[in-house]
C-alpha cells in the first residue's frame, strides 16, 4: 500500500482555518465526505468517538485522527495544513498545524494500521515535515506525500 493509494490530490488541503480541534475534525470530515460519498456527520461521530479514547496528537504538531467505518469501500486519507495550529490535546502538550485524516472499511483489520503506520512514518521524517509546513498549494503537498515514501 502506498501513500498515493491512500490520498489524491483533492484530499489536500493547503491551508485549512479551522480554530479549535472539534472545527478541524469536521471540516476534514466534510472532505472525506465528499470524497467517499459517506455522510459527513457519520464520520465526524466515528472520528471523534475514537479521539474520546486518546488524543490522535502524536506529537511535533501532527496529529492523524483516524476511524473505521461502514459502507466504506477503500482506505482514503485527506491531509490539511492549518494556517494557525490549533490545541489538539497532544502528547507533548504543543498545538498542531499538520493533521492527516484517515478512514477505513470496518473490515480493514490490519491494511488499517499498516496505513497508519505508513502515515506516522512519513511524518517522523523532520525534513519531510519542513518541507509539508513550507508548501503553498495542495498540489506540491500531494507530490510531496508521495514521492517521499518513493525516494525511501
């Protein structure tokens, strides 16, 4: 699986003006909506039920809040960066300006966390975090997204 398998283009969003964690989740639901045809509203309520375990804040100003749903047919993954980082009750206590959304089919079991897994990879990389907090336009995010994992 690669990452270009998991997010296109229209899955960036370059500079996202959400203010508060609760406004990125929806507005990053209403993408995915678009994007796999599933209510919006479904999948906020799936996401923000998985945040209410723990905070998808891994750190370093990322976050990858992700959930599994019904009537999904294929992982899809949308990417935002926000204009000016929110609080998202990460683990190091820092506000986050990157966020990568991830949804699957309920039946997924392990392609779901071997995408996770791929996703906190890329976002480890501190110069591939520079480089996706430098971008302008959704077009070199999405390049960027995806050559990376090319060029490992």
């Amino acid at each position: 699986m690669d990452l270009a398998d998991l997010i296109t283009e229209d899955a960036v969003l370059p500079a996202l003006r959400s203010h508060s964690k609760k406004q990125v989740l929806q507005d990053l639901s209403e993408r995915a909506a678009e994007l796999t045809g599933l209510p919006a509203r479904t999948i906020f309520e799936t996401v923000l039920q998985r945040e209410r375990l723990g905070s998808t804040g891994i750190g370093n100003g990322i976050a990858i809040p992700h959930g599994k749903l019904a009537g999904l047919s294929r992982i899809r993954g949308v990417f935002a960066r926000l204009v000016k980082p929110v609080e998202f009750e990460a683990m190091d206590d820092q506000p986050v300006d990157l966020v990568f959304l991830l949804v699957a089919p309920e039946t997924a079991g392990a392609d779901h966390l071997k995408a996770l897994s791929k996703i906190a990879r890329m976002l480890r990389n501190p110069r591939t975090v520079t480089d996706l907090r430098a971008g302008r336009d959704a077009s070199a995010l999405h390049h960027l997204m995806t050559q990376v994992e090319s060029n490992a």
